[in-house]
C-alpha cells in the first residue's frame, strides 16, 4: 500500500509541530476528555520520533500488535494488514488505499 501524496504547501517543520502537538495532546479540546493514541508498533514510533525529533509524548497510549500478541503469544507478528484480514474480515476493504486515502488527514504525514 503506497502512502498519501503530501500536501506539498506544508513544511517539513509545519507537519513535525502537527505530531508534536497531537503526541502531546492528554485531552480533547472541547470536551476535556483524556485521549488514547493508537499507533502500529508504538514503541519504534516512539524511539524514532524521540530520538531523531526531540518528540516526546503525554497521555495513554495502545498499540495494536500488543493486543495480537496478548491473544497469541506464540503466533507469528501481524502487520495492519493481516490483523484486519484474520480479525475484521468484515472490514477489509477499509485497506484499500483509494478509499484510506481520501479519509486520512494528508498534512500529518511527512
């Protein structure tokens, strides 16, 4: 799956500050809420963004790939891919990147 074309009107610096103030985010506005971050392979996100960005983190966090290797400790490591394949099969077609590209917000990659 290839990633979203950027938004070539942003900066590398300006979408680096949009990860930060998310990472950095413990509530929703509004609401005052806590917020819980999910991210695929949470800790090598964690060591990259600390270690090449100076990024560092606030809040609750989950990460997928745990949950897999709490129900199969002994299974083999499952990408996005194959979680969705053998545990939402309903929900297959959401990795189709035509339809992940239109609903992902594009400014966030870099």
């Amino acid at each position: 799956m290839a990633p979203p074309p950027l938004d070539e009107t942003l900066s590398v610096s300006e979408r680096l500050q949009a990860v930060v103030s998310v990472m950095a985010q413990t509530k929703v506005r509004d609401s005052g809420k806590s917020t819980t971050k999910v991210s695929l392979g949470i800790k090598e996100q964690f060591k990259a963004l600390s270690s090449t960005c100076g990024v560092f983190t606030n809040g609750k966090f989950e990460d997928p790939q745990v949950a897999c290797w709490l129900l199969d400790p002994g299974g083999k490591q499952k990408n996005l891919h194959r979680m969705v394949t053998n545990l939402l099969p309903q929900e297959a077609h959401l990795l189709d990147c035509k339809y992940c590209c239109k609903t992902i917000p594009v400014h966030l990659y870099f």
